[in-house]
C-alpha cells in the first residue's frame, strides 16, 4: 500500500497483516499509540515493530525456490 505524502513511516496493522489484509496503522497522539481501523489491535511503537518484525520471520523464505527438504 503506498503512503502518501512525506512525513513519518506508517505502520502495517500486524493483527491484519497475518491474514494477509494489508492496513495502514493510524496514529492517536493523545494515547501515544497505534490502531487498526479494521481490527481491534493497537500498541505503541515497539509493539508493532515487534509483531511486524515475526511476519517477517514467518515469511522470510517466501520468495526462496526450495528444490529439496534436505540441507
């Protein structure tokens, strides 16, 4: 999904992202964090890098051709 305009990175909802449903986080400065608008899931910084951070982890081989289960 693109962003648009410059300015600070916007965040993928990680909840949404391992059903794979790409949504953008929004930001509520007076909480100091991050939520969905499509989920219920919101965290602060650290939380959602943290949870992005295991998407990747799960789907580090994706783009990988595996010819053989072997090593």
């Amino acid at each position: 999904m693109a962003q648009a305009g410059k300015g600070k990175l916007n965040f993928r909802c990680p909840s949404c992202f391992m059903r794979d449903l790409d949504m953008d986080m929004f930001f509520d400065p007076d909480k100091g964090e991050y939520y969905c608008i499509r989920c219920c899931y919101h965290g602060d910084e650290k939380d959602v890098l943290e949870k992005n951070q295991m998407a990747r982890f799960r789907y580090r081989d994706m783009l990988r051709r595996i010819d053989s289960w072997e090593d």
